[in-house]
C-alpha cells in the first residue's frame, strides 16, 4: 500500500469511529420527532440535536433524545448533511451546507413549536455545528442554549492522521482524495480547515446565547482534546472527568453515556440541576 494510501485509509477510519454502532431505527414518539409536541412551562425551549460527522441521527441520538424526552423536553433530531438520499449517513457535506440545512430545520421547529429560541445539543461534528450556526448564520436570536460535545472547534488532526499527511507532504492530495470520497466537512474540521478558520474568526460566541462546552479526556479522534474549549466569557468549559472521574467515555461513547446525559439536562435546565450518577461510557 501507497504512503497516500496509507493516509487516507486512515482519514476513512477517523470518520468510520463516530459512525455510531448497530443501527436501530426510532420511531417518532411523545417528545421526540413529535411534530405536534408543545414545550411545557417547565422546558420552555425544543431540544434540537446535531449528530456527528458520518452518521444517521436516529442511532446516533437513540439514547440521549429518549433520555431528555423523558424528563419533558420536546426533542427533535434531523439527519443533514447527507452526501446522497440514497445513504442513511450525514453530515458529510460542506459545514456551510449543512448550517444551512440545520438552520431551516431549526426555523420548522420554530414553528411548530411556537417557540421563539431552541436549546441545540450538538456532538463532534454536531457540536461544531451548534457553535457555528448561531455566529455564521446571525441566528442567535433563535438560540437559547448550546452545548457542545467533542466539538472540533479549533480544528482536529483527525487522531494525527493529517498531521502525519503533514509531515510527509502530502497534505492537498489526501484533502483532494478525501473530497472525492464525499466528506466536504472532514476538510472543513480539520485544524486550519475553512469552516474552523471562519468560526475562529472573531469571538466563538455570541450575546444571548448560553454555551455549555464538554469534552472527554479520553477522546482520541477529536485531538488534542482542549481544542473543543472556547476561552471566552460566559462559556462553561468541563470534561467529563471532572464530575466523573473513572468515567473512561470516549469520543464516541459520549453519544451513549448516562451520565453524560444528565450533565446535557443539567445544562439545559440549571436551575433543576441534580447530582450526576455517573456512568461508565464506551471507551471508543
């Protein structure tokens, strides 16, 4: 095998690790994908969740939206960003594209609703997109709360797979090769990459907004792990560690980690906040 190709397996491997695992479809139910759900006076704002680079909303949310819809949240969770229809997976086009996918989704939830603002939960990719959208897309008027987990925010080496591409100077045809597979993000995310260039323009965050950012020590896709943090003004900046100390969750395990779930409710309703059981998350 090629050096390049050595590289650029690695890149599809990268993407293949927050593909979540055994898919299961969902059914829409009271609160989650429940286009006739009406926020209570309890949680006031619909729950929007972002799903990571790669892979079908219903598996990667099927723990995390049933969690919050249980607790009262309407929750709702579009799959964006496909590379074609015919494909189950998404976010792999262009950030810009998929803001901008997300941001219509965003404004029917509005709508049905009848809210004005909704709290967005984004993961990996996802969590990029929860910082990205209210910024690049002036929708911060529409944003109550986002929290974001292992959000590749200053940019990722992919598990060092680009850095190596790198250091082995072969950085635009592994970017070229992985365009032809049809990940426009995957070049969007990495560090220096345009999508992270444009969010890291400026201050990350916005006014109104309320940012929760987590991450996981253990995280070996999204490196180094402190590049999901925004150091600005009222960003709450944690790892998962901190509240969970043998907590071993990896990047994609916090999809599927119980206490992280309630660290996600807690965020979103602080003034409600109970002490976390903590769990043990898949170390992948």
């Amino acid at each position: 095998m090629s050096t390049v190709s050595k590289v650029l397996a690695g890149v599809l491997l990268a993407s293949a690790l927050v593909v979540t695992p055994g898919a299961r479809a969902q059914a829409s139910s009271s609160g989650v994908n429940d286009w006739s759900c009406q926020p209570s006076a309890a949680h006031p704002h619909a729950v929007v969740l972002l799903h990571g680079l790669g892979a079908p909303a219903y598996d990667h949310w099927s723990y995390h939206a049933s969690y919050l819809a249980g607790r009262g949240w309407c929750v709702f969770y579009p799959t964006y960003g496909q590379g074609s229809p015919l494909f189950l997976n998404g976010g792999l086009r262009p950030i810009a594209e998929s803001a901008e996918e997300v941001a219509d989704y965003v404004d029917d939830v509005l709508a049905a609703t009848g809210t004005a603002e909704v709290d967005l939960v984004g993961h990996s990719e996802g969590g990029f997109l929860s910082l990205y959208i209210p910024k690049m897309l002036n929708f911060g008027a529409k944003v109550h709360r986002a929290f974001a987990m292992a959000s590749p925010t200053h940019g990722t080496s992919y598990a060092g797979v680009f850095g190596l591409a790198d250091g082995l100077g072969i950085r635009a045809t592994v970017n070229l090769l992985v365009t032809l597979f049809g990940c426009g993000a995957c070049n969007d995310m990495v560090t220096g990459g345009p999508a992270v260039m444009d969010l890291n323009d400026g201050p990350v965050t916005v006014p109104g907004v309320e940012y929760t950012i987590l991450a996981s020590r253990f995280d070996v896709l999204v490196t180094p792990t402190e590049t999901a943090f925004v150091y600005e003004p009222g960003v709450t900046n944690r790892y998962v560690q901190d509240t969970c100390p043998l907590d071993p969750v990896g990047h994609v395990g916090l999809a599927f980690d119980s206490g992280v779930g309630q660290m996600i409710a807690n965020a979103l309703d602080p003034a409600h906040a109970t002490p976390v059981t903590c769990g043990i998350g898949p170390p992948v």
